[in-house]
C-alpha cells in the first residue's frame, strides 16, 4: 500500500522514516514533501506532523525528529515484529523487546501513535533493506503498515536512492511483469531474486558479458564481481569515463540524463515527470546507442532458446 | 567547440529553464530553475546541496571521446559493431544499471536483453 508525495503533504499528519538518512541523502524530502509544508489538511505544516526516526545511530535527521528511537543494528526485523504484536493487542516480553535496544514502554508508545495517526507514512531506508534480514525487513515494515490500517489510514513508501531507478522497475514490471533480477534465456521472463540478481550472477561467474547503463559497479560492487567483469566482455554507457568503462572492452560516451538528454523519470513515489535539459551534448543519448546496437544485432540471424534432446537449456 | 579557453567564460547570453527537473536523488525535484550557457550551468535556484553540484559537474563539453575500444578512441559505429558481436556471441548476456538513464533508454534495454536472450537487472537488486 503506498501513496503519492502529493498526499503525504497533504494529508499525512504521521510519519516514520526508519533505516535512512533523509537530511542528507534526501536532502529536500522533509521541505518539499512530507515535513515542513502546509497540506490542505494539516493548515500549520511541521506543527500539525509527528515525526519518528528509527536508525541505528543519531544521524542528521535526528534534529528534524519529534522523537528518535535507536534500534540496535540487526535487530529492525525483531522490532518490527514487536511493533506488529503490539498493534495486535497481544503480549510481549519486556526482555523481547529489550534486545532491539529499545524498552517494551518507547514501543507501545509508538504503537499508540500511529493508531491515533489520521493518515501515517512509513518511509523505509537502505539501512532497513540492505541489512541484515535484507528483504525479510522490507516485507515486515510493509506487513506492519498494512495492518494499520485496521486502525487508520497507513501506508509505506520504499526511500528510493538513484534518480530514476523507480524508472527501472516500473519499465521492467509493465514490459517483462517482474521489477528486476529477469533472465530471458529461455524466451520468456523468469524472476529469481538471488539467483538472477547481479551481484550473484557475477560472483558465481554466470554471465559471460555485461552491458552496464548508467552504473558504475566497477566503484561500488564486491570483488570478486568485478573480477568478473574483468575477465568478461564488458561494455559500458556512461558521461564519463568511469571505473567500470577502465575494465571494459567498450566504452560509449554518452549525455547526461536530464541534463543534457530528454526523456522520463520516475519519482520513488511512481510519478513520472518529463526531463527538462539544459545543455545540448555533443554526445549522443543512451537511448541512441542502444538503438544502434538493436539494429546491428537484428542484422544478425535472430536468436532462439537453445533446444537439446526435445529440453530447452539455458 | 572543445577549446578550452577558461578565463573568458564565454559569455553567451544565459537561457534559464523553469521547472527543471534534478535526476540525482529519488525525490527528482521539479521545481529546480537553471541558468545556463552553451557549455554548462552556472546557476541553480532551489536545488539542494546534492542537486547543484551534480547539475555543475556535468558540461556540454567534449572531455572524452565519442567511444572506446580496448581503451583506444573509436567512432561510435566501430563500437557498437564490436558491442553487437560481443552481446551476440554471449551465451548469457547481462544488462546491468539503468538508474541513471531515461524511462526511454530503459525501453530500449529491455528490447536488447530480450533479443540477445539475456538477464536484465537494475539497482535495485543490489
């Protein structure tokens, strides 16, 4: 269940932001969305809105929080469990809900909060879904917050990180039906997250070339996956020269998104807004490379799905 | 148009655009206003911290050539005949990134993972 930003400015009179670091990763998030405007219902702005912050550690965007509630690391599933009982009315050990770091009194209190919330938020961080219990996490924050709404009216909002990856998995989902993580080697989409996420493809040495847009893994990725790049094809689109274009066997400059190439993007809230570019690049877009690299395969005698003995291998 | 001479800044008239739109982060504010000349922005209103240095750090200047090959500078059509061999010959193909890129562009990769039968995957999955 999630919402547009437009309606948590409006509307949204509580909210949570829990593994993420909005003040300074999100730097306009609070002023332009969900804390400090005036909605049509909420008349007085930061004044009408509670806000919490759960986080590992008193970061930034402590200061612009009602209250701050410091999880112990690893133990958001644990919480968020916790949070989900008490919702329910059902009892909890005080010692259960020691081990988040938090005492049982801080989480019922938090529990009435958002029962008593007219529209509550849950934005969710890289620290909630990048750490330990990973998507486990993101499923029990979105579990908690659609069993609200037994109470009231909640939702929960992925805090998305790069421009437009909300792009990508909208793209994804209404072209191959799955967000990310596809493997189309036997003609139509399959979705394994883990076994067809990156990360493992290139740690298991599955892949045996790679075509990176808009990314530099060769900066951010574990090593032995860049090994694998290394060791593999590699082709790169990028305005710069990066550090995975260095370990590449093919480079295409290409302009920048938004700023010097048109086209779409998506907010993390799955609204999509027209780029507006400034600059004129003497390069070209990516969307034009990959046109033309399209059109030199179809050139090409069209692939199909390996057949042996009447069983399709991939 | 790639001399680089800096300490006349050439002073074409500045256009502003409205309602820019920043890509940096997920919040892809639309309320931005940049000023700019032919070769880069010199101004941003209401951007973040974030927002101003990524619309500062990307020129329309040519700092790079169009392509490379091996490391050596090509055209455009040499690279994409070599990156079509390559996808093609693959037998599993990966088409990997596509946070910082168009909705357009996306499109674009998805016809190609699925015309050279390969994986497609973004970000997200990190």
């Amino acid at each position: 269940m999630s919402c547009t930003l437009g309606e948590v400015k409006n509307r949204a009179d509580f909210i949570i932001y829990w593994g993420g670091n909005p003040a300074e990763c999100h730097p306009r998030h609070f002023t332009r969305y969900t804390l400090t405007q005036k909605g049509k219902f909420l008349p007085r702005g930061r004044k009408d809105r509670t806000m919490v912050l759960v986080d590992i550690r008193e970061t930034m965007s402590a200061k612009a929080a009602d209250i701050f509630l410091q999880v112990r690391p690893g133990k958001d599933f644990e919480m968020l469990t916790i949070l989900r009982a008490l919702v329910k009315n059902q009892k909890v050990r005080a010692e259960a809900a020691a081990e988040t770091g938090l005492t049982l009194e801080q989480l019922q209190d938090l529990v009435n909060r958002m029962k008593a919330a007219k529209f509550g938020v849950l934005f969710f961080g890289m620290g909630l879904s990048m750490t330990r219990g990973k998507h486990m996490n993101s499923a029990a924050a979105l579990t908690l917050a659609a069993e609200l709404n037994a109470f009231t009216k909640f939702v929960a909002m992925p805090m998305r990180g790069h421009g437009n990856v909300t792009g990508a998995d909208v793209v994804m989902r209404y072209t191959l039906s799955y967000p990310f993580g596809i493997n189309m080697s036997r003609g139509y989409p399959r979705f394994n997250p883990g076994e067809y996420s990156t990360v493992d493809l290139l740690v298991r040495g599955d892949t045996d070339a790679t075509i990176v847009i808009g990314a530099d893994p060769g900066a951010t990725m574990p090593k032995p996956a860049i090994e694998h790049l290394k060791r593999t094809p590699t082709i790169v689109l990028d305005p710069k020269v990066t550090h995975t274009s260095k370990l590449s066997r093919v480079h295409f400059t290409t302009a920048a998104t938004g700023i010097s190439a048109p086209g779409t993007a998506y907010r993390m809230d799955e609204v999509p807004l027209p780029l507006r570019p400034a600059l004129k690049s003497p390069y070209l877009t990516d969307e034009e490379v990959l046109k033309r690299i399209i059109t030199a395969l179809q050139k090409k005698p069209a692939w199909q799905p390996a057949v042996k003995g009447g069983e399709q291998i991939a | 148009m790639s001399t680089a001479v800096t300490p006349e800044p050439t002073k074409h008239e500045l256009h502003v655009v409205k309602h820019a739109v920043c890509t940096f982060c997920g919040c892809v504010c639309d309320d931005i206003e940049l000023h700019a000349n032919e070769e880069r922005i010199v101004e941003t209103k209401r951007a973040c911290i974030l927002g101003e240095s990524w619309f500062k750090h990307h020129t329309a200047e040519r700092l790079y050539p169009d392509a490379l090959i091996d490391g050596k500078e090509a055209t455009y059509d040499e690279a994409v005949e070599v990156a079509a061999d390559i996808l093609y010959q693959a037998h599993m193909p990966l088409v990997y990134g596509l946070s910082n890129t168009t909705c357009e562009a996306q499109r674009q990769a998805v016809w190609l993972a699925e015309l050279v039968g390969g994986v497609i995957d973004s970000h997200t999955s990190l």
